[in-house]
C-alpha cells in the first residue's frame, strides 16, 4: 500500500464554533492510482489534501505515505518528505512573477534527488515557445501547466492536485486533465485530485465521495474515460446554451460577452 489513512480526524475551533472538518476517515491507495476525492464545498477535501501533505497536523488517526508516518514527523522530516515525495497543484498557479516559465519550473527540480529532463518536460507541456515568458504573459492553462511543470520536475512519486481547474474555462481545463493524465501515465505518478466536479470523477480510476468530512463512497472506477473524452458540462451544456442564444438574440454583445468570459 502506498497510502494508508486511518481514522483521521479533524477539527477547527472550540466550543459553540467548533468544525469537524474530517471525520473519521480510511483509506487506501496503491502506487499509480488516480484517485478523485469529489465532495460539495466545505466537504473536508482541502484539509484531507493538506493532512496528507504533511501541510496541516491531524487531531487523531495515523497515515502513511511511502515509509513514512506522516502523522508523526517532525517539522525537519515533513520538509524533506514533501521534497522527496510531493508535488502540489492548487487553483491558482502560484508561480514567481518575476521568473519565466523555465526558471518556475527549474525551481521544482531544485534539490530533487532524481529530477526529470527540464527540456523533455517543457515540450510535454507544450510550453517550449513559452519558456522564456514571464506568467503575467501566459493565458491561465499555460500557467496552470507551469504550475504542473513546477510540482512534476522533481519527479514525485504522488501528485496531490486542488481543483487544479478550478479556475479554467471547459476546454482548457480538458488540456489540464489530459496532461495530468498523461504525467501519470508516463511516469507512474500516483495522483489524488480534489474536485467538486462530478463529471472530472469519470477519468479516476478510484472515486472517493466526501460529505461533511466523512466518506460516502470509496469505489473503483469500471468505466474510466480518457481525459480526452470527457464531456465537461460546460461543454456542452454551455455550446448548446450559447447556440440558442445567438439565434435568438444574434447580436454582436453577447458575442462580445461571452469572449470576455474566456479570456483568462
Ligand atoms: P473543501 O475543500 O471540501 O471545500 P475544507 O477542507 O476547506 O473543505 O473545509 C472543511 C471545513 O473545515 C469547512 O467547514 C471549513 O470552514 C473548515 N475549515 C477549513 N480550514 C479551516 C481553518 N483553518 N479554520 C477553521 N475552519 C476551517
Ligand atoms: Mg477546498
């Protein structure tokens, strides 16, 4: 077993304002798995995520990632695990301003015991003509795979993603998915993704549905999709939606409406 959760708890505050964030919560998951923790907002993902991080400390439970007890690390320890093991994706990119593409994600491989060729990993990313460019020159999919070059660099063994395209229009968040897809299909990265987007779950090859910090469901995937395939609803209830529109109304605003709404 590559992670091992048992019975982690979480709680934020005292008294009358006391949360339960994570309740009680197992589970398993083996090397090279995508795994998508699908739960409504304040379900408990964000502080699940950060708990296996090594980022937040829980109140009770063990986990273990790799060899190692990540509930009992010292802080020193919790700093070499993620280095050695973690790559994170957040919603926003968080890349360095004032660093090009290249250099964010040369940052990434600092220190890493075995990181990948910087050249090769930039092409994946289709960002070779990019890599010069400071983020405030990128569209928001090519900084979120910046952001994926960053965290994949140093070549960790799991990716831990927080609605990695929670920001992004339905096509680019497409792009997205197809390339996480594609780091763990080539490199065996196992991935645990956080979304609330039910129809992201169909590329997972394990879906583990969160309610109010406790599990509902922990079941494989039969019929995984390929992220290629995915039918984002915005997709297509969005096309179907503006089509109508336009033939109703057919005028130049809400063209112009809706390019604003995609340009990131
Ligand atoms: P999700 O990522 O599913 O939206 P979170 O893990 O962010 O959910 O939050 C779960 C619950 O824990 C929410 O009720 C949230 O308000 C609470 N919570 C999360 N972080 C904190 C914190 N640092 N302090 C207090 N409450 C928190
Ligand atoms: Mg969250």
């Amino acid at each position: 077993m590559f992670i091992e959760l048992k019975n982690i708890i979480k709680t934020f505050g005292q008294g009358d304002s006391k949360t339960t964030a994570v309740n009680n919560v197992s589970f398993n998951i083996d090397q090279g798995e995508v795994v998508v923790l699908l739960g409504p907002s304040g379900s408990g993902k964000t502080t699940l995520l950060n708990i296996i991080g090594g980022i937040e400390i829980a109140d009770s439970g063990s986990i273990k990632v790799a060899d190692h007890q990540v509930d009992k690390m010292t802080d020193k320890n919790a700093v070499e695990y993620r280095r050695e093991h973690l790559g994170y994706i957040f919603q926003s990119y968080n890349l360095i301003p004032n660093l090009t593409v290249r250099e964010n994600i040369e940052i990434g491989a600092y220190l890493a015991k075995k990181p990948l060729n910087i050249d090769e990993l930039i092409d994946d990313l289709g960002l070779t003509k990019h890599a010069n460019k400071l983020p405030m020159y990128l569209s928001g999919g090519q900084q979120q795979r910046t952001a994926i070059g960053r965290a994949v660099a140093k070549n960790p063994d799991l990716l831990l993603c927080d609605e990695p395209t929670g920001a992004l229009d339905s096509q680019t968040s497409k792009e997205i998915l197809v390339l996480l897809e594609k780091v763990n299909k080539k490199y065996g990265t196992t991935i645990l993704m956080v979304t609330h987007n039910e129809l992201i779950s169909q590329m997972a090859s394990r879906v583990i549905r969160l309610k109010d910090g406790e599990i509902v469901l922990d079941q494989p995937n039969e019929n995984i999709v390929a992220a290629e395939a995915l039918e984002l609803w915005e997709t297509h209830f969005i096309r179907e939606l503006k089509g109508s529109l336009y033939q109703i109304l057919g005028n130049t605003w809400l063209s112009l409406y809706f390019s604003s709404l995609y340009v990131a």
